[in-house]
C-alpha cells in the first residue's frame, strides 16, 4: 500500500495547507484540471518537464486528500480521468493570487536568474 513521503501537518492551518499541495507539480495539476477532466496521457502531456511516475504519484495523492476525483470507465482497453473536485476547486482562488504575484514579480527574477 501506497505511505506519503511526508505526513500530512495538522499543527497549523498554513502547513497543512502547503502539505496538501506541497509538491512541484500538484498545483500545476490542480490548475490543469480547473477547466475539464483529463487522462492521464493528457495531463503528461500538459506537463511534460515531470517524469510519468512522479505525476502518477501525486494524481494519487491528491485523489486521496479528495482534491481530484478518480473515473474509471469499464471498457476496453480500460481509460481513466481525473477531474478536480469542489474541496480541489476551493484551493483554486489561492493558486489564481499565486500566478498573479508570479506574474507580478517575473521580471525581478528574471534579472536574478536569468530567462
């Protein structure tokens, strides 16, 4: 059976949300999915910098935390998609103000770390 890396920090409102979508790619999963469900080939190809096992891994997780939800159609060959949830759709307004500070202060950082 599957065991995060990580637990869960319930000690604080902030670190358990940051536990929730600590990762390099959930967010950019979560905002992936905020327009319509996708396969997983979909979703790799969307984000074609994270390696196929570490976006499957994460997909897991946030299926888990409730934060997508997990369809499998009974056909065959047997297909999957993922879909955000309303719990994932709430964490949305958060990583809206994170791309907005990100666009924000692009330019800054460019110059520090070059385009």
């Amino acid at each position: 059976m599957y065991e995060r890396k990580i637990p869960v920090d319930l000690s604080c409102p902030l670190r358990l949300t940051m536990s929730l979508i600590d990762s390099k790619w959930k967010s950019c999963i979560l905002d992936e999915l905020r327009d319509a469900a996708m396969r997983p080939s979909e979703l790799h190809k969307a984000l074609p910098e994270a390696t196929p096992r570490v976006l499957d891994l994460q997909l897991k997780e946030l299926a888990d935390d409730g934060l997508v939800a997990k369809t499998i159609y009974p056909e065959l060959p047997p297909r999957s998609e993922y879909a955000i949830t309303e719990l994932g759709r709430s964490l949305l307004p958060i990583l809206d103000a994170m791309i907005a500070w990100g666009e924000a202060n692009r330019a800054l950082f460019e110059k520090k770390y070059g385009s």
